[in-house]
C-alpha cells in the first residue's frame, strides 16, 4: 500500500537525501537565469516578466517530474521566494511569475506560456 502512494514513490526515488544531492542541479541555474533576466537593460521590464516566469515555470517542471509531491511542494516555496527577490512589487509580474510556477507544477510546455528570447547564453533547458 505505501510503495503505491506518493510518500511510497518519494522514498524508493532516494528520500530527503536525493533531494538534497539533486536540488542545486536545479536551484542555482534557476538563480543565474533569473539574476540574468533581471539585470538586462534594454527592454527589461517586459524581457524580466516573461524570461523569470519561463525560468520558474522550468524549476517547477523539473522539480515536479523529479521529486513528485515533494518536488511540487518545494516548488512553490522556492517560486514565492524567487518571484519575490527578483520581481519585485509589481503586483501584475509577480502574479505572472506566481502563475508560470504553477503551470510548471502542472507538467505545462514552459516556453508556450512564457516566451523569452534570452540575450547572450542560457543554461536553462527548453520545457
């Protein structure tokens, strides 16, 4: 019964131990994306909006298929921290950046709902 239920699949995929080994795989290219995005200066409040959204849309999307349940719950703690050191107070980014986590969550196509044509060089995987 437990190896059919999420917490199940969560242990048998490593536990907190391969969540922790796995998290910067994904955590620190999310922050140099978005430290990226937010430090363009030509058309930045529209190239911002649209390339943090696709940024958090991906960690939420790789977060989710890797970890599950516990990819998704982790997802949207570290989305609301991101969204809001890199956004800033526009409430309409922030709630786009909020939105694009969820669709992530969602197993959505990142790069549909929030098109970004990155200047320069991107790490970032194309979901």
């Amino acid at each position: 019964m437990l190896a059919n239920s999420p917490i199940g699949q969560f242990i048998s995929d490593g536990g907190a131990e391969a969540v922790m080994e796995g998290l910067p795989d994904i955590i620190v290219p999310l922050l140099n994306e978005v430290s990226f995005a937010t430090s363009e200066e030509e058309d930045t409040d529209r190239y911002a909006n649209y390339c943090v959204s696709g940024d958090l849309c991906r960690a939420n999307r790789l977060l989710s298929d890797r970890y599950g349940g516990m990819g998704r719950v982790l997802g949207a703690l570290l989305s609301n921290v991101v969204a809001k050191a890199f956004v800033g107070s526009n409430p309409g980014h922030l709630h786009h950046a909020l939105e694009a986590s969820k669709w992530g969550r969602r197993g959505t196509e990142c790069h549909v709902i929030a098109p970004c044509r990155r200047k320069g060089n991107s790490t970032s995987e194309q979901y």
